[in-house]
C-alpha cells in the first residue's frame, strides 16, 4: 500500500519570499502521478502542479515547481514569491491506478 | 477543463434523518466517482469508488449500509448519508476521473473535483 506523509502541519511565511512544502511518498508501483492541490477555506480543490513519475524534469506551473527526486521519493512544492491570496491549505496527493491518496496537508499562512 | 458539480452546497439537518448528495460531471462521463470525507482541518479520506452500473466499493471502515452509494448514470453519482448523526457532520467531496494533465504525460486519468457539501447534523 501506499504512502504519502507531510510532515510540516503548518508554516509562516512571508509576503514575496519563496516557500517550500514537503512531501514524501512510499510505493512499489512502476507508474505514478503526484500532484499539488491548493484548499482555499471554501473548501475547494484547486489544481496547482502534477508530476509524473516518468517524467524527467521538474514541472512548473508558474509560480508553481515541483522539486522531483524520485530515488529519494519525495515531490516537494515550491512557491516563489508568496502572495497574500497563497494562505490556504495544501495538500500533495498520489494517484495510481485512478485512486488518489492524500497526505496530511500543510496549512500555509503569508503575513505581510 | 473537466467540470464537477455536486448539490446541495450545503446542508443542515436534524439527526436521524437521511441526506441525499449529488455529484455530477457536467461535460464529460465518468463510468467511475469517488467519494471523499474531510473533517475540519483534517485530509481527504476516501470513502468509496461509485461505479455506473454495479455495486460501490467501500474502503475499510467505511460502513456501506450507512453510506448509501447509487451511480444511476454515467453523469450522475449520488451518496444518501441515512440516520444521519452528528459524527457524520463533515465535509463530502466527489471527484470524477478524466483525461487531463496526467493522461497526457501518463497512464493516469486527472481526478477532477466537486466544489463539496458541508454537511451539519444538529
């Protein structure tokens, strides 16, 4: 069974400084997929970044990246330049064979 | 992109009444749901995969005569939570498989989100 563990359940951070959310995981399957959810308070899921477990570089949405070491098995999250807007929950999330399993989440707070 | 409603947005009730939430794929369909429970600053558990046409299949603990799963359609999956109790205030949350960002770097469907349903029982 698989794995995925956040172990930071919550952070500080600046306006306009770079943050980085870990996330490690723990499987035996060949092929699967990592991705990066945002949870406003709304409750919403929002979509942030996706990495795949063949994929060779590092993705970036924007403001998003992946930090990808797949021998060391994690898929941390870097946000440059926080905004006021990024104070949400997140969560890393492991998908393989169409399931989703999700992390603790880390609750994220930019402070001006 | 993939759109997933779900319905009501909320609710409230008295116990030991049942509750009826919708989830549905709005532009494409999904032979395959699932249902998520999140409690208050907590993560994401599944609770179920809804398949069109036959049975739901229930992740351990999950009490299946409890948390009634009916997937009518290809576009249609609904959780009725009967007898409802107070432990069963969360928030419910569906998610519907799709061709996406994954498929096109993988072998993986993109789970798509439904807004969520905040269920409270008095």
């Amino acid at each position: 069974a698989q794995k995925i563990t956040q172990t930071q359940p919550g952070m500080f951070v600046q306006e306009k400084e770079a943050v980085t959310l870990d996330c490690t995981y723990d499987t035996s399957d060949p092929s699967y997929g990592l991705f990066w959810y945002k949870q406003p308070s709304s409750g919403e899921m929002i979509f942030l970044i996706y990495q795949g477990s063949y994929d060779q570089q590092n993705a970036t949405e924007g403001r998003y990246s992946l930090n990808f070491q797949k021998a060391r098995k994690s898929a941390n999250l870097v946000i440059s330049a926080s905004q006021l807007g990024d104070s949400a929950m997140y969560f890393c999330a492991f998908l393989s064979w169409g399931k989703f399993q999700f992390g603790a989440g880390t609750q994220v707070v930019v402070t001006p | 992109g993939a759109v997933v409603s779900q319905h009501p947005s909320w609710v409230i009730c008295k116990s030991g009444t049942s509750v009826k939430i919708e989830c549905r794929s709005l532009d494409f369909q999904a032979t395959t749901m699932f249902w998520y429970r999140q409690f208050p600053k907590q993560s994401l558990m599944l609770m179920a995969t809804s398949n069109e046409g036959s049975k739901a299949t229930y992740e351990q603990g999950v009490e299946k005569d409890k948390f009634l799963i009916n997937h009518a359609s290809l576009t249609l999956s609904t959780l009725t939570v009967t007898s409802a109790h107070p432990e069963d205030s969360s928030f419910y949350i569906c998610s519907a498989p799709q061709r996406g960002r994954a498929s096109d770097r993988g072998d993986q469907d993109e789970q798509f989100f439904g807004p969520g349903t905040r269920l409270t029982v008095l």
